[in-house]
C-alpha cells in the first residue's frame, strides 16, 4: 500500500477535481503491476496497473489507494474490470466520499466474491486526497495560504521591499506548490504593489502547468498593463470584481482576455462566501492564497483557510510599519486566537518550512 501512496503522488497536479490514486497488483508474493491516476479523463490506475501487468492477473490481489468507482463518469466502472479479470482479494486504503461511490464499488465486489479489507493506511491516504475530499464533500476549493516572512515576522521592509526573503529552494517549491493548484489567487494589493505574474516557472519547463490567477479588486482598480492580464490559453486570469467598479473599466479588462466575475459587496468589499462558492462550482478544486496581509486575514477570518504554508527566512529587518504575513483588524483576545494541528517542519537550505493545519471549531 506505501508503494501505492508513493505511485499516486505522480499524477499530482495533473487529474484534478479527480483524487489522486495508486494501485499496485501482487501475484504469488510478487508484484507484476503498478498504475497511477495520471490525467484527468484518462484510465484510472487500477485500469493502467491491469494493463501494466506482466502476466495474467486472475487470483491475484488488488492493492488500491482509493475505493474503485462503481459508476460511468469519464471512463467505465473500474470494479467492473476487477471481477472480470478474476482479481481475486482487493485491498483499499479508505472508502470513497464520493456520494456516487461511497462504498457502492466495495459492495459491488464483495457480491461477486471478491475479498475485501478497507482502511490500510487510511490517513495516509486521507492526507493524499485532501484537496478532493474537501472539494467532493462541500463543493468548495481546498484552501492553502502560503507567506513567507523574515525570522521578526516581516513580509517586507518598511520600504515595502520584499525580493527576496527566502531562498531558491524554498521559492521552486513554491512553484510546486502553484502546479498542483487549480488556482492562485491574491488581492488587489499584490498586484498594485508587485505586478506578479503568478505563473510556473519550474526545470522541467514542459511539464509545467498554470493554475488560474485570481485577482479580487472590489473597485476595478488594477492597471490594463499589469503582468496577469497577459493571458492566452496556457495562462487565464479570472479577475473579481463589484458593481462598484467602472463598466468601461470591466469592458476593458476584458478585451484583454481576462475573465470577469462579478460579486456582491459585503463590507465594502467582495463578497468572499459569493466568491469562493463560485470557484467550486468551476470546479476550482483547490486554490494557493499568495495575498498581501490584508486578503489574507479576510479570507482566515471568513474561515475558509484550510492549511497554512509559512516560509520563514533566517533574516531580519524590524520597522514597526513593516507588515506582517496577517494584517487586517485582528484578533482582540488571545483565547479566540486562530488555532492550527499537525504541524510539519520541512527545510529548505538555511529556510524553515511550517506547514499545518487550521484546527476546525467545535
């Protein structure tokens, strides 16, 4: 099963809103076939690790990191093809929370004789497919806020200087990170401040894809020139906005190519639960936050951060007017403080990586 896990981390960035998954096939002891989810709308892996098999499959066990589907979506049932080609025990890391599978394939198999076990490594295949069980179950994107920040907490000098706090290693994980989102979405702030791109810049140039850049301007104020309105098939930028901002203006951004999404105003600003329910419904799995200080503590206080990803520099620089990763009002009192769980530590070079969890209340 941890061979599995490990094959199914390859079609990373590649299949979603589908999940990630793995399966290996072992005969007599040996395993004569492995197969990875790897595009959407392509085989599944149970399907590409049949077709990988180096001899036939009939009496052999099934290793899967995921509940075989029990239905036609893109491609045919994959439990389908188990009990047709004889497999004879399946073994599935966790049920599918999918409501049209939802254990429908593990009953499936089960009726016609194949042996089942469910939960072999089921957190580690939890944690795989996080972005897709939240997605599948809420209809809203997985939410990552990623800052980087000096060892004092800084995002940027006083002078509003930022380039660069952290090192190589630490900004093409970054980039990673960007390829395996659907989307990559900052305030109007970053932009007038920055003008990003906001795109994948990795090695392996040819394997890298561009998640949709979102920009959230209430007032239509970002500048026709800014790098993100160059867009072409390969880079989209969905640009949300109000009824406050100009119509010319909003005409404009279009004819650049850009896309226009247009949101209530809650607080005088947009509306964020509008908003992030209409990404879901784009099928935006997932979305990087990349914002300033100020969208990021919006989009914490709405409460629609699920992780958080904080690089943190061995630099310091001080300012009592240099901003912070979370800016915003802020929190009045400790004890309604946002809290997070299963923190991670990972290095890049001399930069330490945090990754956790925003722990859900109640």
């Amino acid at each position: 099963m941890r061979k599995a896990l490990e094959i199914a981390e390859l079609g990373r960035g590649h299949v979603s809103p589908n999940p990630l998954v793995g399966a290996i096939i072992v005969k007599d002891e040996r395993i004569i076939g492995r197969g990875a989810h790897m595009q959407y709308g392509g085989p599944h892996a149970e399907i590409n690790a049949m077709n990988d098999a180096t001899e036939d499959v009939s009496g052999a066990t099934l290793y899967v990191t995921l509940e075989p589907c029990s239905h036609f979506g893109k491609t045919p049932p994959c439990v389908n093809a188990i009990i047709h080609q004889g497999i004879k025990k399946a073994v599935i890391a966790m049920e599918d929370p999918n409501p049209l599978v939802s254990g429908k394939g593990i009953n499936k198999l089960r009726e016609k004789g194949v042996e089942v076990i469910v939960g072999v490594l089921q957190e580690e295949s939890k944690k795989l497919n996080e972005v897709f069980i939240k997605y599948i179950t809420t209809k809203m994107p997985f939410c990552t806020l990623k800052t980087a920040m000096t060892l004092d907490g800084k995002i940027a000098t006083y002078t509003g200087d930022s380039k660069w706090i952290t090192n190589d290693s630490s900004r093409q994980y970054v980039h990673q990170l960007r390829q395996e989102s659907s989307a990559i979405m900052v305030g109007i702030g970053t932009v007038l401040i920055d003008d990003p791109l906001l795109t994948v810049r990795l090695d392996e140039v040819l394997t890298s894809k561009n998640p949709i850049r979102i920009v959230v301007d209430t007032q239509g104020r970002i500048p026709l020139d800014s790098k993100v309105l160059n867009c072409n098939e390969n880079t989209k930028t969905i640009v949300v906005t109000t009824p406050l901002a100009n119509h010319e203006k909003i005409k404009a951004i279009e004819e650049k190519g850009a896309e226009i999404l247009l949101a209530p105003i809650k607080n005088n600003k947009v509306d964020l639960p509008f908003l992030i329910k209409s990404l879901g419904e784009r099928k935006i799995d997932s979305v990087l936050i990349e914002g300033g200080s100020t969208f990021n503590y919006s989009m914490l206080k709405e409460g629609f951060v699920d992780k958080i990803i904080t690089f943190i520099a061995p630099k310091i620089v001080g300012g009592l007017t240099a901003k912070s990763p979370v800016g915003g009002e802020g929190i009045p009192s400790i004890k309604d403080c946002i809290m997070l769980d299963h923190m991670e530590i990972l290095r890049f070079e001399e930069d330490i990586m945090l990754e956790a969890y925003i722990r859900k209340k109640g």
